[in-house]
C-alpha cells in the first residue's frame, strides 16, 4: 500500500544544502532511507553531504560537530539543514527506549538552541518488519517525510531571514 502524498512544492531563491546524517546500524534499513531522502532532495535540486555515525545516538553529536566546525573551517559549505537517518529496535531491554528518548531529544534541542531545520527520520519501531515498511520509498516512505519536513523548516527559516544569504565563506 502506497500512502505516499504528491511530492510537495518548494520555493527556494536557490536550491538548499542539506547534511544528511545516517547511522547504518541496519544496513538494508539504512539503504532504503537514504533511497527516500535523495529522491525528496534531488526533486528540488538539493545538494547534500552524506556522513555516517556508529548509531542513532550519535547523530545529534555529529550534527553538533558540524555546527562547531564553521567556527575553525570558514571556508566549509554551510548546510541550510540536517536530515538524521536511523533506526531503533524493540529489544529484550529498554535500551531501544534510552537510545530513541536521547536521539530525539538531543535533535530538538540542537533544532531550538541553534535555530536549526532538522528533519528527524530516526525510525523507533517494535520489529525489522515494521522499520522495512517505514524505510521503503515506496510503501511509507518516512525518510522522504523527514527530507520534506527539513526543507520546509528551511523555508520556514527563509521566511523569518534567518538564513545567511552567503553559501559559502571566505577566508579572511
């Protein structure tokens, strides 16, 4: 069953870049998520940068580094948002609960302290089951759903001029 709505429409001055951050714990999950996300990006033209963390609770820290390296790279490509890809299983503790609480929280509260567009596609499910019809781009698509909710936070940002008009800095 394709529950899949019309791409939406975008209005970008000039296409955004997007870091998309994936914890490939589950690689045939993994695999289908970024399928979802690229396909949102490259309908608006995106560009993107992929990097990889161990797992779901790393994202938020990686996403944190490349916000605290524009500080020493002043010629690194700013990213106008952040898409996080992962996912979290159900297992016989409550670790899965510790790591999705975490991963969510630490995303908001980098999205709010930073006034970040971050698309959350961290994926808390019971079963693989459930996660493969989540991840598939063309059953539930949730990773498409995260790439859409980043760009329009980004929009949102735009709106409020809030996003440097500049894509790339000099060196001084």
């Amino acid at each position: 069953m394709n529950t899949n709505n019309p791409p939406a429409a975008f209005h970008f001055e000039t296409p955004p870049h997007v870091l998309i951050i994936e914890a490939r714990f589950y690689t045939d999950i993994a695999d289908l998520q970024l399928q979802g996300v690229k396909a949102v990006l490259d309908s608006v033209r995106a560009t993107y940068e992929i990097i990889t963390v161990p797992g779901a609770l790393e994202i938020p820290a990686a996403i944190s580094f490349a916000i605290k390296a524009l500080d020493f790279d002043p010629v690194r490509r700013r990213s106008e948002g952040f898409i996080a890809l992962g996912c979290v299983l159900k297992g016989g503790t409550n670790h899965d609960e510790v790591v999705a609480f975490e991963s969510a929280r630490g995303l908001q509260e980098l999205a709010l302290r930073h006034a970040l567009a971050i698309g959350n596609g961290i994926l808390t499910c019971n079963t693989k089951e459930q996660a493969m019809e989540r991840a598939d781009p063309v059953r539930l698509n949730r990773s498409g759903q995260a790439a859409e909710a980043c760009l329009r936070m980004i929009e949102l940002k735009q709106h409020f001029r809030l996003s440097s008009k500049r894509r790339w800095v000099a060196k001084q």
